[in-house]
C-alpha cells in the first residue's frame, strides 16, 4: 500500500512520508519540481518543466537536467508521480495531504457558528507566506510563479482570517476576534482595515489605552511600510474613541447583537445574577461587562522579535500541552538569546485565549541579574506577584511560606530569568513545585539546574545555510540569522542594502554561528565600515565585537563581558578543560578529548550542562566558535604548542589506522571517519605544514604527514574530485619547498626523510591534476618524482609515479612510453605485494591497448584487472573494469556487447555512490544511444555526463562528452548544433592537453567540414588525425571511409 505523503506547503515548506521527514534531495530543484506538480493539478508536458527550471540553456540540456531531477524525485517518491514519454503529473489517486488545499476548500465555506471550527483549523494550517524561505537559483519563471501563487494564498488566509473575527466578534467572543485581526497583522502589517478592526474590537472589551496605543502602531506601520497617513475613517475612529462616545459593545455600528448585563435589570426574569445573554439590537443597551484583562507583567520589547518559530512553538506546546512538564530550562551561552525566545513564548500564551488558560492566574517574569541569594529569589517572585495584582505582603511569616500561600490553588506561569548564578538554590525550585504543582516555571540559565525533574531545551544560534542546500536570495524570505542583521543594520544605517553586500553578511552571521548578541553587536559596528570589513575584524578575535548603546544591559555590552561572567560560573578544572578543548576545530569525539586534552566524559557532559559544550546529533561534541575563541586565550603558548602537537599526533595516526581499508569493501567507512573529522584532520594537516617550516626537530613531522597524505588523498579523490584536495596539497608542496624541503636531507633516508615526503605530497597533488585532466602538470610532476624515487631508492613512491607517468602519457597518446612505464610499475607492484597497484598497472595497460586498437590484448588485462578486484572485494575497481571492458566492445562498434557492462558498471558506481564512474558510464551510455540510433537519448545522457564533469572541473570528459555531442549531432545533420559543441571541445581540449580526446575532436572536425562542402580543408583535418600516432583506434575508423572516400 503507497503510504501517506504530507506537503506542508504553507510557510517553510516540509515533506512528510508515512510520517517520517523524507531523506533531504541534493538540489532544490528537486523539492521545486514536486511542488509545483502538486500546486499545478494538471498534466504538465516536459518540454514545459525543462523551460520553467532551466529556461537559460539549451532545450537539450534543460531536458537533461530535468530528467536527472526526476530520478531523484522518482527514488523516494514514484508511487506519487505519473512519469510519462513526454509529460509528468501529481498522482491524486495516491494517499496524500496538501494544506494549500485545505486552506484553499476552506475559503470557499460560509462563514457561521457551525463552520468556524473548520475555518479555525484551516487558518491554523496557514503558518507564513507559500514556501517561504525556499529559493531555486537560476529559474525566475518559477520563482514568478512562486510569487504570484505566494499572493494568492496569502490574500486568501487574509480573507479567511477576517471572516474568523466577524463571526467571533458577532458571537461576543472578542478575545479571538483580536487574535485573528493581530493574524491578519502579522501577514500585512499595513493593512489599515485591520487596524481598525483590532482599535474597534478593544474599544469594545473596554481597553480604550490599548486602542489607542493600537492607533499609534497603524501610524508607525503605515509611515515605514507604505510612507502614507492613515485615512480620515481611521482619523475619525480614533476621535471617537479619544472623546469616549464610541459605543464599547457595537463598536459605533448597527452590530446584529448587543451584550447585556442579566444581574441587574432582568434578574428577576432570569435569575441568574451575573451571567450575560445575547438580545436583539433592537432592545435598549443595558450595562455592559468588560472583560477582566489577563493579568501579567512581561515587559515590552524596545525591538521586533526575529525567527525562532519552531522555538516558540515548542516552547509553548510544552508549557501549555504537557503536563508532566512543570519545570522547563531554556539553556544556552550567553548572548543565545534565551530571555527573548522565554519572553516571545509567553507573549503567545497571552495572545491566545485556548493556551492562556492553561495560565488562568497569570504569567509573571522574575528577572534574578541582580539576585544574590535563595531568599531574595523568593522575595522578587512575590515582588512580582504582588505588585501586580495588588496583593500585600504578609510580613509575619517566612519568605517561602508566604510565596506557597500566595501560589496555593493558583494557575499560573513563572520565568525566572538568569538563574545560572542561583543553580545552589535549586532546591527551592522543586520544593515549590511540591507545595503548589498547579504552577509552571520557565527558567533561563547557561547551565542545567541539576534538578530530576527539570526539562531542558538547549537554544542554538538562529537558522544559517546548510551545506548543499541552496541558499535563498530575497530579502522577504531569509535565514533568522540574516534577517536579524539586516533589522539591526538599518537601525545603524538606513540606507543599508542585503543585496550589494549579502555574501558577506552571511559570512559575520556564519562567524557568530547565528549567535543574536553576536549579530546584533556586528552590525552596529556599520557605522564605520562595510560588512566585508566586519567579517574580516571578527577573524581577529572576541574584543571586536563591543557596542555602547545605553539602554542595553552592561553584560551584553560586548561578547568579551559574556564569556567573563560564563567564565566565572566554572571550576578551576572546568575551566581548564575547556581551554584544552579550545584546540579543536569543529566537531570532535569524546575519545578524542581524553587522548590529546585529558577531558573525561564526566567533565564534557558537565561542560554540556553548562551549555559550552554542545552534543551534535551524530554524537559528537562542539564548542560554539565565540567561545573556542575566547578559552583558547586562556592556554599559554607552550600550553597551546604542547596541544597542538597531540591534537596532530592523534589525527594523523587516526588516519593511519584507516590506510589498510583502503581500497576493500571497508571503505565507505573510511570516508564516513574522514568525513566526520575532516575540520581537525585538516587543522592537523595544516598544523604539520607550519610545523615543517619552522624546521622543528622535536616532532616526527615528515612520519605524520606520510600517516595523512594517502588516507587523505584518497578522501578527496573520491569524495570530492577537483579544487578542494588539489588546493590543500597545493599549498602543502609550497610550502614544503619553501622550506627547503626538495633538497637531499643528509641526515635523513628513505621514505621518511624530508625530501621523500614532498615527492610523496607531490606525486598525490598530480594525481589530483591527473583527475582534472590537467595532463602537461601531472607529467611534469612524474617526470620530476622519477629522479630522487630512483636515486634514494623510494620504491612505493617510484611505484606511484610510474603509474602516474604511464597513464598521463596514455591520455596525451604517447602509447610507447605509456606502455614502459605501466609495465616497470606492474613488476615493481608484484614485487611488493601491492594487489591495488596491480589491478592499477593492469587496467592503464588495457586501455593503452585499447586506444590502438588492440582489443583482445586490452581485454585480457582488464579481465585479470576485474579479477584482482573481485578478489579485493572493491566494488569501485569493479565498476572500472566492467567500465573498460563494455569500452573495447564499444570501440568495435559492438554495441549490444557494450551496453550490459556500461550498465552494470553504472548501477555499482550508483551503489556505492562514486560520482566520477557515474559521470563516465553516463557518458558510455550515450555514445551507446548514439550507435543504436537513438540520438535524443544519446543526447541527454552526454548531457548529463557534462554536467557532472563540469561540476569537478573535469576537463578530460568535458571534451569526451562534447565530442560525443558533436558525433550525434552530425548523425543527426545538426551541423550548426555539431560545431557549436565541437569549438567548445577543441579550445577545453587544448587547454586541458588531452592530446587523444583532442585528436578525436579534430578527426570531427574534418566530417564537419565535408558535411559543409569543404573539402579541402576537411581532407587536411582527417589527414592529420589519421598520421597522428596518438589518435584513437576507435577515431580511426569512424573517420577513416570518409577520408578514403576523399582521397579517391
């Protein structure tokens, strides 16, 4: 049976399967495409959906594109489509749940006392603006219809939350008529007639300050958003109001219903004093009752209140819903902004009449800064209490008594505010909870309270990027974090504008790690530099973040005065654990923070509590960057020296000790390790390299970073092809030769020596440049590393560059000395015992026989290749063989034998998710397509392999794949489309030096030429193709019936 597929739509946008968040999609395109079907309800033709998301590039590569976002879509989600040839559609027959749709039925009921539950449900569906936060680069079509649906929808809520308050209002039920009107406000704050609404419907209720004061926000909310004054009904409202002859019950109006008072002058028809009925507006007003306003004291805010939804909403749920819940700690460092998230909780609750009542006596904020005991905590509570509802102090018991008799049969909500300075007085806490369980309490603190029954919700920074998640690029529909600075930078500068300078306004907010305090005191340093300037300040440490705004509390005045009083709340031992733990970059394990800073799990869990330490849900630990900063401060030089080396020795032998998966079916487990400690990894990498160059002698430099570079280099090969490795051991060979690192260590021999291990980072950062297709560098790097390798008898490193030397001279067509030197590495690879290198030698020396033509030969080196593989247990290396077997049947032009190993190979790279083999068969695929005739299949896969190529900078199959669109092409007799790829291929090949694939291009070129009647010049091009001795068998006989045909 298909399971249930919920679509929140309506605010930030969330995808539910069988109750379960769907498995986040690697690009947004993904999430666009679902929603849009289920939006549009209608068949929509591919050609339609190609234009909508990639409507900037060629038809043929947005329908590539297309069809790669629909494989993702359809892996978790094909029970929920209709895929077509030609056409895709929402499956409506399947199980689903769409709340636009809800809201969108909703709209159209009349509304009544029978259907406002219904209409209630449906507006509480309405959680912010369609997709809001949710941004698809690169598709305005769709981001258009975005905005034209978002207007729609937000017009509707608006329509259906007004007719809530009517017909609330018509039921004298005026407490959720506000909450609705306030709704209605939240959405368009200029909207005038729900200004009116709200003054008219708190004129009515009695609160005759609060309507006015609603007055002075229309104002405000209409000068900033529309630069206009309220309009002469608004004027004339807010007269009436001032003068006291506006009608408390009808609102000035012919109102259907009046409310009258039954106690005193049909008591005696009734009988029941004090109660209210409804009577025609045609009976004489009685006295009216207004109702009692809630009873509170939480103090206004001087600025909006930004983000943090899902912390509110949780906050409240678990106050109001959960009644086991009686003790709630919002924990955090300071400057997380734990006293405003408690105080926009319970601005809520106040809001909302159904969870007020959960609080029928009131709800009542403590703040304890300036508490310095037990009996003053109590003191300020009843303070609180009392002076708010007018009760007096009974002065002839103790503290705590009178606080139990003030609380006894009472419902109320206490926030004690800064408890961290109080912890040794929780006690008190839990015997008040004992006297009078009816009440709640909501503390703030930096560290857990200590109490069995206390709950915690530990606060983080406000939203950021993800990584691979696209970003959003319109100032309405932001990140919390970015949002916040943007409210506090055009408070410090009004002309302030997101877009010129958003790059690096995420860079301060991702510095802070969404810190509020942090962003707040960032963006007030506007006043005198540009974000870009900030950003850079912040890398320099805490004391630049400092601000000197009067009202603001002196704690928060600067991030320095933060981590002071934090720091004065800890033990001498916990403060030197988390100097220790200052060393490490991002996240670490426990294991890790005992080897190399001495921290027992004991200390990071108390370290947790104290909320300067926190628990990633992958189970490591991670210290708020602010706060690294600020302990590691606190280490002396040599205390940080001593550190370092550790944290280096225990990275580099955690890497080590993965080298012998390598390259068996352990592997993925190898990635997950790197991955999941790649920012200290790197750290210690780096650590290494300045190590090396101040020529320290006290630490076995050149043994840890031989440890790192395989484990490492083979990370990045796999994981992440392209710019990121070759940059880090880019910057590591020059810095290692800047050093002095290239000449001949006397002191030192063999693999360990200093010279060795640069050839060593060397020979891995050609590998790099070899997969990049970067060919005239990887050789000079072979041809370089032969020398000492031979000289100083460096066998594994003579192995690595032999193999580097023989495949960079196959690519660029030099078969001979391709073919010497994978022989001498094949030799030197049995001598050692290197099954790895082996199957390396083996398969290079296949397709060395394959590029001239030499099938059988290739076959048979590929197939002792696929069996040391099988023997391995590598899938990787399987693929790569099948892969090269299905290319000597290709070559032939046998293609019914080609395809099931290029498909085999693709479905393992798939598994095992290695995207470099993915792009290759891909590519196969479509030159597969192309010889079975199907070119708009053939097409597509070239496409998509080009993409992928693109994406690492692959320049070799950027051209393998151009060249294979220009061939199809030319079947086609798309001349114009064949020499468009074609010149695309033949300058990335030059550049590239991929002498083969560039001969392939020319060989093209020449069947271009003659398709265009030119013949001479195509005779010239195929000539030199043919005479090359570095062009490929298989471009020889494609070209070679044309030339002959040319020659005759």
């Amino acid at each position: 049976m298909t399971e249930l597929l919920e679509l929140s739509l309506l605010g930030n946008p969330e995808l539910r399967l069988a109750g379960q968040p769907l498995p986040r999609f690697r690009s947004a395109k993904v999430y666009a495409l679902l929603y849009y079907l289920a939006m549009t309800r209608r068949t929509q033709p591919r050609t339609v959906l190609a234009g909508l998301f990639w409507g900037d590039v060629d038809e043929h590569y947005a329908r590539r594109n297309l069809n790669r976002t629909l494989s993702d879509l359809t892996q978790h989600l094909g029970d929920h489509l209709i895929v077509e040839r030609q056409s895709l559609a929402f499956a409506r027959t399947q199980p689903y749940r769409l709340d636009v749709e809800a809201l969108e039925a909703a709209s159209q009921l009349q509304p009544t006392p029978h259907t406002l539950p219904e209409l209630a449900a449906a507006a509480d569906l309405y959680r912010g603006d369609f997709l809001d936060g949710f941004y698809v680069q690169d598709a305005p079509e769709f981001e258009q219809w975005v905005l034209s649906t978002r207007l729609h929808l937000r017009t509707t809520a608006l329509q259906l939350l007004n007719q809530l308050a009517q017909v609330c209002a018509d039921q004298g039920d005026l407490l959720q008529a506000m909450t609705y009107t306030r709704r209605m406000l939240q959405l368009e704050p200029w909207r005038e007639e729900a200004h009116r609404q709200l003054m008219r419907l708190l004129a009515r209720s009695g609160q005759r300050s609060a309507a006015l004061a609603q007055y002075e926000l229309c104002c405000q909310a209409l000068r900033s958003e529309l630069d206009v004054d309220p309009d002469a009904e608004t004027v004339e409202l807010v007269s009436l109001i001032r003068a006291g002859s506006f009608d408390k019950m009808t609102g000035g109006q012919d109102d259907k219903m009046r409310v009258a008072s039954v106690g005193d002058r049909i008591g005696a028809v009734i009988g029941a004093s004090g109660s209210q009925v409804i009577l025609p507006s045609s009976h004489p007003v009685i006295d009216s009752v207004t109702p009692p306003p809630f009873p509170h004291n939480l103090p206004g805010q001087r600025t909006p209140f930004v983000g943090r939804a899902t912390e509110v909403a949780d906050i409240t749920r678990l106050l109001v819903e959960e009644e086991d819940c009686h003790l709630l700690t919002i924990i955090g460092p300071g400057g997380m902004g734990k006293t405003r998230l408690a105080l926009k909780a319970a601005d809520e609750i106040v809001a909302t009449p159904a969870l007020a009542q959960r609080f029928g006596d009131g709800i009542y904020f403590i703040p304890l800064e300036n508490v310095n005991d037990g009996n003053e905590m109590v003191a300020a509570i009843i303070a609180a209490i009392t002076e708010e509802s007018g009760q007096r102090l009974r002065v002839e018991v103790p503290l705590q008594a009178h606080l139990v008799y003030l609380l006894r049969a009472k419902s109320m909500l206490l926030i004690l505010d800064n408890f961290e300075h109080l912890i040794s007085q929780a006690g008190l806490l839990s015997d008040l909870l004992v006297a009078v369980p009816q009440i709640k309490l909501l503390v703030t603190a930096r560290e857990t309270v200590g109490l069995q029954e206390a709950w915690y919700y530990p606060l983080l920074g406000l939203s950021l990027p993800q990584h691979g998640v696209a970003e959003q690029k319109t100032p309405q529909h932001e990140y919390d974090a970015v949002r916040l600075f943007v409210q506090c930078a055009r408070r410090t500068r009004a002309d302030f504008a997101l877009a010129a300078e958003r790059a690096a306004v995420l860079r301060i907010c991702t510095l802070v790690e969404g810190m509020p305090l942090g962003i707040e005191l960032a963006a007030a340093w506007l006043k005198v530099m540009d974000c870009q300037q900030i950003a850079q300040e912040l890398l320099h440490g805490l004391d630049f973040l400092t601000a000197r705004y009067q009202n603001i509390p002196p704690r928060h005045r600067s991030m320095r005065v933060v981590m002071d009083h934090s720091w004065t709340l800890l033990s001498e031992e916990e403060r030197g654990a988390i100097a220790r733990l200052s060393i490490f970059r991002g996240r670490f394990r426990h294991e890790a923070a005992r080897a190399i800073a001495g921290t027992s799990l004991l200390t990071l869990a108390a370290l947790v509590e104290k909320a300067l330490v926190r628990v990633t849900p992958d189970g490591h630990y991670q210290l708020h960057e602010l706060t690294r900063q600020y302990a590691e401060e606190r280490l002396t030089s040599v205390e940080r020296s001593s550190l370092y080396d550790a944290h280096a020795s225990y990275y580099a032998t955690l890497l080590h000790q993965q080298q012998p998966q390598l390259y068996t079916r352990g592997e993925r487990d190898v990635w997950a390790a790197i991955g999941g400690e790649l920012d200290n990894i790197r750290h210690a990498w780096d650590w290494l390299i300045v190590a090396a160059g101040s020529g320290r002698q006290d630490l076995p430099v050149p043994l840890l970073l031989r440890h790192m570079a395989e484990p490492l280099a083979a990370y990045y090969l796999f994981q992440s092809p392209g710019l990121p490795g070759q940059t880090l051991f880019g910057n590591a060979c020059e810095a290692l030769a800047a050093a002095g690192w290239a000449t001949h260590d006397a002191s030192a021999s063999g693999p360990y020596s200093r010279q060795a291990l640069l050839v060593h980072i060397q020979l891995y950062q050609g590998l790099f440049h070899y997969d990049s297709g970067h060919y005239r560098t990887s050789l000079a790097v072979a041809e370089q590393a032969l020398v000492p390798c031979r000289a100083c008898a460096l066998e594994e490193d003579l192995l690595l560059a032999l193999l580097l030397y023989g495949r960079t001279q196959m690519r660029r067509g030099a078969a001979d000395e391709a073919i010497q030197s994978l022989e001498e590495a094949l030799a030197l690879a049995q001598r050692l015992g290197s099954i790895p290198n082996r199957a390396e030698a083996l398969i290079s020396l296949g397709m060395v026989a394959s590029n001239v033509g030499n099938y059988a030969s290739a076959q048979n080196y590929i197939r002792q290749a696929l069996a040391l593989a099988q023997e391995m247990g590598y899938q990787p290396w399987v693929a790569r063989t099948l892969t090269n077997l299905g290319t000597t049947y290709s070559r032939q032009q046998d293609y019914s034998q080609a395809q099931p190993y290029y498909e085999q190979a693709l479905a393992i790279a798939h598994e095992e998710g290695d995207r470099n083999f993915i792009m290759i068969n891909t590519s196969n695929l479509g030159g597969v397509y192309r010889g079975f005739g199907r070119y708009q299949l053939s097409v597509e896969y070239y496409q998509q392999s080009l993409a992928m190529a693109r994406g690492v900078g692959d320049e070799r199959w950027i051209v393998a794949n151009l060249n294979g669109i220009s061939m199809t092409y030319l079947d086609l007799g798309d001349l114009t489309a064949a020499e468009r790829a074609l010149r695309e291929a033949l300058a990335v090949g030059q550049q590239s030096d991929s002498t083969t694939d560039t001969l392939g291009s020319v060989a093209l070129l020449g069947n271009l030429f003659a398709r265009r009647g030119r013949l001479e010049i195509a005779l010239n091009a195929l000539a030199f193709a043919e005479q090359h001795p570095a062009t490929m068998a298989r471009d020889l006989l494609y070209s070679r019936p044309l030339l002959t045909e040319l020659r005759s």
